[in-house]
C-alpha cells in the first residue's frame, strides 16, 4: 500500500461568537486523494468550518496546515493558500460581492 500523504491538517480549531462556542478544538487530517463532505444538523458549525479553514473568518484558536506548512494569517500567505484549495459553499451567495469567475 502506497504512503498516503497529508493534504490539509487542522489542529484544536475553536471559534466562538459572542460568547457561544461554535468550534471546539476540531482537527482532523484530509489525505491524498480523500473526498470530503461536511455533515451535520442545521446550526452545528459546518460552514463556520469551512470559513475558518479558508480565512474568511478568523478562528479564536488552532492551527490550519497545507502539505505540511502552517498556513500563516498574513495576507500573502491566504492568498497563496487560497489559489490552491477550493470550496464549494452549500448557499453560492456567502461571498455575494464576488462572481464565480473572481
């Protein structure tokens, strides 16, 4: 069996808004060729993931790696991170002032 190679890795990523904790100490590693689904009760923390994952919000505490290195919260650093990773978004307009193609 071929080594499998970590892909995106997160560690104790926790979130919280206004005093409600949203995200507690969420890691888990996405392998080489692993499809994803984030599944979960309306309200459970899915897409507040996936914002955190991708920096458009900024999680209170955890690390986020990307084949091997921390993705830093510079504004270089999400950039490079952004143009090589992906996300499809449950509801399209979660980022309404951009169009597809931006």
């Amino acid at each position: 069996m071929k080594d499998e190679k970590v892909i995106l890795k997160l560690l104790n990523l926790t979130k919280s808004f206004d005093g409600q904790v949203v995200l507690k100490d969420v890691s888990f590693e996405v392998k080489e060729g692993d499809v994803i689904a984030v599944l979960g009760a309306s309200g459970a923390g899915k897409t507040t993931l996936l914002r955190c994952i991708n920096n458009l919000i900024t999680p209170d505490r955890g690390e986020v790696f990307f084949k091997g290195s921390q993705v830093q919260r510079t504004k270089h650093s999400i950039r490079a991170f952004r143009s090589r990773v992906g996300f499809v978004f449950q509801r399209f307009n979660l980022i309404s002032h951009l169009k597809i193609i931006d």
